[in-house]
C-alpha cells in the first residue's frame, strides 16, 4: 500500500501543474486515469471488502467518479480562468471566483455525502465511514496540493 499511496501522491502532484498549462488537456486527462487507478487500489486496500460488498461497492464507486468528474472540470475551468484573469484582476472577478470556488467546495461535500448515504444503505454504515474518510483524504491531498501551486489574488 506503501508504495501505490507514494505513486498516487506523486500524480496528485502534477495535476495542478498540468491545471495551469495551456493546450495540456490530453495531460490532464492522462494523469486523471492514473489518479483513478491508485484510488481504486487504495480504495480496496482501506476498505477490505467482502466478495459480495464488492459487487455492490464499485458500480455505486463508479458512479461517483463520474459525478466527481464533473466537478473537477469545473474547477479546472475555474483555475484556468484565474490564471487568465490574474493579471487583470478586479472586484467583480474576484468575488466572481470566490463564490465559484465556494461552491465548488459545498458541491463536492454534498457529492460525498450523496454516495456515502448510498454506500451505507446498499452495502453498510462501516463501509460507508471508511470510504467518506478515504475519499475526504484523498480529496485533502488534491486541495493542499493545488492551493500549494495557485498563487494569493494579486
């Protein structure tokens, strides 16, 4: 687990980079699916699923990634709009960004809540509490990593 965490990481490190470069959409679609495939490994080594909590875990996992997708494009079109603006940065578009990153968070806690109410009633409470945690950390990571790389409103 070690060593996939330390991968994992390691991707989650060029995410933000490849956030900020122009025409690298093919990149960060590439390091998207590397992320995903350590997810899934840390994923399973965390939750220690039984054959038939498996069945029932990924499809309701799956679903979420996507949901999950959707927000992160979302946040890269923010990021990158930052990035355009940052020379030119006014009241409105500040608070315009503010408001957008705001409810990027609000949506992504209720995108977690949503799945882990899911996860709790289609395969259990314990189940549930592991992946919410595992998915708050891993989403920590992402957050840190990023705000390490996105410079203060000028």
């Amino acid at each position: 687990m070690k060593k996939s965490f330390v991968t994992f990481c390691f991707c989650l490190a060029l995410v933000p980079a490849a956030a900020f470069a122009q025409g690298l959409d093919n990149t960060i679609e590439l390091l998207r699916s590397d992320i995903r495939t350590e997810k899934v490994e840390l994923l399973t080594d965390a939750l220690k699923l039984t054959e038939a909590q498996t069945t029932t875990f990924w499809p309701i996992q799956r679903e979420y990634e996507t949901e999950l997708a959707k927000l992160q494009d979302a946040r890269i079109a923010m990021i990158k709009d930052y990035a355009q603006s940052y020379d030119t940065m006014d009241d409105a578009k500040a608070k315009s960004l503010m408001n957008q990153a705001f409810k990027f968070q609000d949506d992504r806690s209720a995108l977690l809540k949503k799945y882990a109410g899911k996860v709790s009633k289609s395969v259990s409470p314990l189940v549930a509490a592991r992946f919410a945690q595992t998915e708050a950390f891993v989403q920590s990571l992402v957050d840190v990593q990023i705000r390490g790389e996105i410079p203060l409103v000028p």
